[in-house]
C-alpha cells in the first residue's frame, strides 16, 4: 500500500519524482503554478527532455496514482510532501529562497499537522531548521532528503540511486522512516543523518564533481604542453578503484544548472563560516580559464597563431547544450564560447539536434537544423557537446562543406578513425596534436 505524496513543483526535478514515485506504487498529486503546464502534463504532454519520463507520466495518468493541478489544496490529505522548486543563485552567489518562502506560506494553510514536509531541491545548509519558522508553523516536521538525479538520466538515477539520504532532528524519526518508505522499492541503500549534514551532502557532492573535472581539464592542459595524452593518463586514473573512471572525461569546462550554482553557493557558506574553501573557488577560476583555452585554440585553428585575429572568420559549431543528452542551455560552456567567438567578431554558425532556433534569440549567433549548414564555408569546426551522433556524420561531405578543414574538438569526441578518408586536421584537447 503506497503512501499518499505531494510534489510541490513540476520542473524536472519534481516533475521525475512524481512520476516514479507514481511508478513505485504511491499515490501522487503534483502541483505547479503554471497552469498552462498543468494542463499539457494532465494530457499526457511531457515538455522537457528526459528518457522513459513521458511513458511514466503517462502510466500513472492511465492507472489513476499521478495527477497534476495548479491548486495546492490538493495537498491537504497528503502524508508526505516534497518541496521540488527552483532555488535559483541570487547576484551574490547565494541560493535565493524566495519561491520556497512563498510556498511554505501557502502551504502553511493546507498541510495537515501531521504532514511531513521534505526538502528535495537543493537548498542551503540550515535551510530544513528554518522551514517552520519560514512558513510561521512552529510545528511543522521537515526532512531534508537531497536529490542526486543528472538531467538526462534522470528517471534512471531516481529508481536505480546510489543511494537515498534522509536528515532530520532525532526527534522525527517517524518522519524519516515514513520518507525512507517511500524509496524502499527501489533497494537502496539509505543513509539517515541530521537535517544539515543531509542538506551539505548534496552541495559537497556537486562540488567534488566540479573539482575532479577542473582537475581534469588542467590536467589536458598539461599533457599538451609535455606532450602526454590525457585519454590515457584518465584511464589510468580511473583504474584506481579509490578514484574511479567517471566523470574524468577533459570538455571546454562544466556547465549547467547545478555545478556552478552550487559550488558558487557552497563557496558563499563556506565564507559565511569562516572557512576558506580555496579548492572550490580555484575550480571555478578553472572552468572560466577552460573557456579562454578554447579560444586560443580556436584561433590557432583559424590563424595558426594562439592570438591570431578571428574577425571576419566564420566557425561552425557542432553542439550548444551544456552536455549530450539534454537541449539545456543553461550555464552552458558551449554558449560561453559561442559568446566569446560573437565579442571577437567571428560569425558563428551552430548546430545541436536538441537546440532549435527559437531557443538562443539573444545569442548573436545562427542557429541551424542541419549539421551541413553549420559547416558551410567554415574556417574552422568546433565540437563543444558530445553529441554520440556527431561521431557518425558524413565527414568526408563536410569537408566538402568547410573553406578550411580543420576540426577543434574540445569533447575529445572524434579520432582518426571517423575521419580516414578525409583532410580534416584535427585539434583534441589535452593530446599532442
Ligand atoms: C549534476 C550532478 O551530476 C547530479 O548528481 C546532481 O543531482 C545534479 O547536478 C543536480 O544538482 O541536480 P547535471 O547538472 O545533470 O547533474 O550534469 P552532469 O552530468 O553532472 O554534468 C555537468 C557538467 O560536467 C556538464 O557540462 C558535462 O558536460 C561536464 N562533464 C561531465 C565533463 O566535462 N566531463 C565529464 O566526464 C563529466
């Protein structure tokens, strides 16, 4: 018998819970303020890219365990109700809560007294103590219970997690438990902890994963410069089981909705305390050099020379979401760069099978639907997303496509192999050529 749950917000974080929670066997009501939303997802109408989502959204539609509303009276009988709302970084780098603020306020008049409130999106440490206070309910149970889930693996990583970890105040263990249920489907292993060490966790895991790719990414940088090969100094790394082969691939630097907003706000608390976390804020100063590297090697590409002039040259890219897999463009390094082509006065032409025009109209760029057209007349392609399909393009008909065929690929994506048969020079990032 599944428990009766609320989701408060249908974004991609709340929108995969509802669904598999709705797919584990508990009765969910997601509510979003977006009536427009409500009534797509009440259809059946997935907007955002995720796999298996909208198959999901629709089995629990279909067998009357998933609703959607723009009303949040429909939380009144819920036993459990996750918090999935946007905590977006304020100008200073701190996370700003004012959509939680307004929520709680609203759901201060709904939930039952004996309702748990959890706190799923990430929020800063201290958050999940300050929630009744925050809604004016003194007795409110919060539980603090971090979602790890990657965009594009979303639905994967929430029936199939690492692990689950659910803080609260020991005198709420009732309300842990009944939290932890809602997982024990999917076998997990589930770590109970105390609210702040529960809400640290998730920004302390965020940040690690941005410092091991910063780490990466210079370590590239040094094979070039000694002629190493960074595919095979990560392999070896990656043998180390007290390191792991994830997460070591070199890139034009990390981007996205959750790495830099997170380390940035990690870094505001660890000020806040006094701590001086140089680690983290050294792993963003690496990620903007990341993007300076790529342009000195895109003008070498174009030029021949780190700082030759690429005004008037025109470069086509393969690749503006922040990673495969999604069309997000938020954060992401592929527009970063693209950016910085437009300020030095290169037009830019670009191509991803998951960015239509419609969304970068402030970009300056053009955005095409064919990898083809991107290429035309180009001085030089980029790849900045590592689209797996990029790999099997017609490459000997792009050439025909460029004025120079010359390739920057900052994904390491392509190898000799994909391009036998063709002139293209290839640049990779953090190998000797
Ligand atoms: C990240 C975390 O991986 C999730 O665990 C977390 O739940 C999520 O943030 C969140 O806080 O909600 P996500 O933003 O989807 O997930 O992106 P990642 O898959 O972590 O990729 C982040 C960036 O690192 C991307 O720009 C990607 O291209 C880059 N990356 C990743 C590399 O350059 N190399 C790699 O080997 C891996």
């Amino acid at each position: 018998m599944g428990s009766r749950v609320g989701v408060m917000g249908a974004g991609y974080v709340g929108l995969t819970s509802a669904a598999c929670l709705a797919h584990l066997g508990h009765h969910v009501v997601c509510v979003d303020n977006d009536v427009a939303k409500v009534e797509q997802l009440c259809a059946g109408t997935v907007s955002i890219v995720e796999p298996r989502l909208p198959e999901l959204v629709r089995e629990g539609l279909a067998e009357h365990r998933l609703g959607f509303t723009a009303d949040p009276t429909a939380l009144r009988e819920c036993e459990v109700v996750l918090l999935c709302l946007p905590t977006p970084m304020s100008p200073d780098g701190t996370a700003d809560l004012s959509v939680l603020e307004q929520a709680l306020h609203t759901l201060s008049t709904i939930l039952s007294p004996d309702c748990v409130l959890v706190t799923k999106s990430t929020v800063p440490v201290g958050t999940a103590a300050r929630i009744p206070a925050m809604s004016g309910s003194a007795g409110l149970t919060v539980v603090s219970n971090p979602e790890f889930l990657r965009e594009g693996h979303a639905v994967e990583d929430f029936l199939r997690p690492d692990r689950i970890v659910v803080g609260a105040e020991p005198p709420d263990r009732d309300a842990a438990d009944r939290v932890a249920a809602l997982y024990a489907e999917t076998g997990a292993p589930v770590l109970r902890s105390d609210p702040a060490s529960a809400e640290l966790a998730k920004y302390a895991s965020n940040a690690f994963l941005a410092v091991k790719l910063s780490f990466v990414n210079t370590m590239a940088e040094l094979c070039e410069q000694v002629g190493a090969d960074i595919g095979t100094v990560t392999t070896a790394m990656g043998m180390d089981d007290r390191i792991g082969p994830a997460f070591l691939a070199p890139g034009p630097g990390w981007g996205g909705s959750c790495l830099p907003k997170d380390t940035r706000a990690l870094l505001r608390t660890a000020e806040a305390a006094g701590v001086d976390f140089a680690l983290v804020r050294d792993a963003l100063r690496a990620n903007d050099h990341q993007h300076a590297l790529v342009m000195r090697k895109i003008r070498r590409a174009v030029t021949g020379a780190v700082d030759g002039s690429l005004s008037g040259s025109r470069i086509g890219v393969l690749g503006l979401a922040f990673k495969a897999g999604t069309g997000d463009l938020r954060e992401s390094p592929a527009v970063a760069v693209a950016r910085q082509l437009c300020r030095h006065d290169a037009t830019v032409t670009a191509y991803d099978p998951c960015v239509p025009e419609s969304d970068c109209p402030d970009l300056g760029i053009r955005v095409v639907d064919d990898p083809y057209l991107a290429a035309k007349d180009a001085d030089a392609l980029v790849i900045l997303t590592e689209w797996p399909e990029f790999r099997s393009l017609d490459w000997p008909k792009l050439e025909t496509c460029v004025d120079q065929p010359v390739i920057v690929d900052t994904r390491n994506l392509l190898d000799d192999r994909v391009l036998t048969g063709t002139g293209f020079t290839l640049l990779g990032t953090g190998t000797a050529r």
